[in-house]
C-alpha cells in the first residue's frame, strides 16, 4: 500500500514549512490504541502537524495489519499534515517493510557502524524509499539510554560535525539525527546542571543551513508524572529529563523535529496507577486506560505548545 492511500503525507513539507516558522513538528510513539487515541485527539485540539512514530517492537506488538487498520480508522487527508513513521530501523529489510505497509517516513539508524558503512547501507534505504516518494531520516552519533530492543546503548557518541556534509551528500537523505546530550529512556541527565551540547549542534547548524535536524530521546520527564507513580506504588527514581528552555533553544538551531515517547508512558503508568488506587473495586479496563488517554493528551498538549511551538500551525 501507498501512504497516499490513508491520507499520509511525507515529512518534506512538515520540516520545511516548520524551518520557515521556527517551530518543531512532534514525533510521538504509539504502541496501540489508546497512546494513538491520545495523540489524535491533541492533534485534533492543537491544530498541530504530527509525526505518528513507530518503532519495529510496536510493530511487532500490535501487527502490520492492525496498525495500518488503525491509521485507516483515522479518517485522515492530507490537510491533517500527519506522517507515519518508522523509529530506528536497524535493517533495509524493515524499512522496506515499513514503505510497502504504508508508511510515509522510516528512519535507517545504522549508527553503531562505522561511517562508510552507514553511509552505505543508508543509501539503499534511500534508493528504495525515493521510487515511493518517502521521506527518509538517518542518524550520526550514538545515544545512551534503553528504551526497547532497538534503542538502547551503554555509551553517548557525540555527532562528528565534521562528518555531516560529507553523510548528506552522499545518502540523499532528509533529515538528520543528531547526538548533542540527549538519551533514550527516563534517565536522561545525572544531575540539575547538565546542559545538551550546543556548541556541536550550533556547528551542524552551521555547516547544514536549512537542513532538518533531529533529536530522539529528547522527552522531558515531567516531574508531577514520576511524583504521581512513585506515590502509588511504582519506584522511579532521579529520573531527569531535557529541560523545556534546552529543547526551545535547540528547536532556533535547525531542529525541526523532536521525538517523545518516555513521557507518555509515564503518563500512561501514573494515570493507570492512580485509578486503581483510587477505585480498587474497579476491573472494567475502559476506565483505568480513558484515564490514561485523558493524561496523555494532557502531557502531549502541553508539550506541543510550550515546547515544539506547533500548535496551529497545520498547512491546508
């Protein structure tokens, strides 16, 4: 199936439109109906582009047909200024999947290689991706922190800026991840002071004017979410994430999409914790989980006006 067919569009015109306003364009991952419930009805509140993201274990977990049957019952056109996107592919073959399921963007991260190499297998990607139109993000730099079996390392490898131009050139590619501090997972910064690298990102910037920059693992933590889990049984502790006036200032230097998942899972624990703390008799699921709906877009709403500056800022 095309992208085209449910109504997607491709990331293009989402990252230039948000480099012309200044604004960041939301990459939030869903794992099943509810965290796409939850992101569909910020959407629909906020009047903000959105990046459906999608990691191969979601996939895996809710099933290609499934999902694509999902995205089918949103009912959306291209004036929703929605793109569905693969998170951290690790493979061609399931970027190939992910282009032929209906997907509009896939991400190729094959950052762990050493650069010819990801130059190399990020050019088969992009030379399958280009003959449907899909949009296609790679990544430079590694990023510490677990959050599935895709996504997880023991180490930050800073961007090489350096290596940026020459990585462009030669893949074609239309957007770039780039490490500068940020990690996957709760555990994002050790303590209050830590401040991502803007001298790097400042560099990149510098050297790929115009060009759409991105930052995964880039979630804030709120802090109420974690208080609330811990107060109801969970043990989350000295989770920090990237401050709001960090991301702000990295979204003026080219950044134009920002990927957040670590936060609506927790929006998504505390709300089920709190409930059934609260109504212990309860054991009809639809309530706990609307209330994890209701959280969700609650910490998505916010996020995409005090954060990504896209509200209303739909292109019809």
């Amino acid at each position: 199936m095309n992208y085209k067919d449910f109504g997607l569009v491709n990331t293009k015109i989402l990252f230039a439109n948000a480099l012309r306003g200044g604004y960041a364009i939301p990459a939030f991952n869903f794992f099943n109906m509810e965290t796409l419930r939850a992101i569909m009805d910020a959407h629909n509140e906020t009047q903000s582009p959105i990046i459906l993201a999608v990691s191969e274990s979601a996939i895996k977990y809710m099933g290609g047909d499934l999902l694509m049957g999902m995205i089918r019952g949103c009912g959306l056109t291209p004036a929703n200024n929605i793109a569905l996107h693969l998170d951290h592919g690790n493979s061609v073959e399931s970027c190939k999947n992910a282009i032929d399921l209906g997907f509009s963007s896939v991400m190729i991260d094959a950052s762990n290689l050493p650069l010819d190499e990801n130059i190399k297998l990020t050019k088969q990607v992009v030379e399958y991706a280009k003959k449907f139109d899909v949009s296609v993000e790679a990544e430079l730099g590694t990023l510490a922190g677990i959050e599935d079996e895709n996504t997880q390392s023991d180490i930050n490898i800073y961007t090489n800026p350096n290596d940026v131009v020459k990585f462009v050139n030669a893949t074609n590619i239309d957007s770039l991840a780039v490490a500068v501090g940020t990690s996957h997972g709760a555990y994002k910064r050790k303590n209050d002071g830590e401040e991502l690298r803007f001298d790097i990102l400042a560099q990149i910037a510098k050297l790929l004017p115009e060009f759409p920059l991105v930052l995964h693992g880039a979630s804030s933590i709120p802090q109420n979410l974690v208080k609330t889990i811990n107060e109801f049984g969970g043990k989350i502790a000295d989770a920090r994430g990237i401050p709001s006036e960090q991301l702000q200032r990295a979204v003026s230097m080219n950044v134009c999409k920002i990927n957040v998942d670590s936060d609506a899972r927790l929006a998504f624990t505390a709300a089920i914790r709190q409930n059934l703390s609260d109504a212990p008799s309860n054991f009809d699921p639809r309530k706990y989980l609307g209330a994890a709906i209701h959280e969700m877009k609650k910490t998505y709403i916010d996020e995409i006006r005090d954060i990504m500056g896209s509200d209303a800022k739909i292109i019809k």
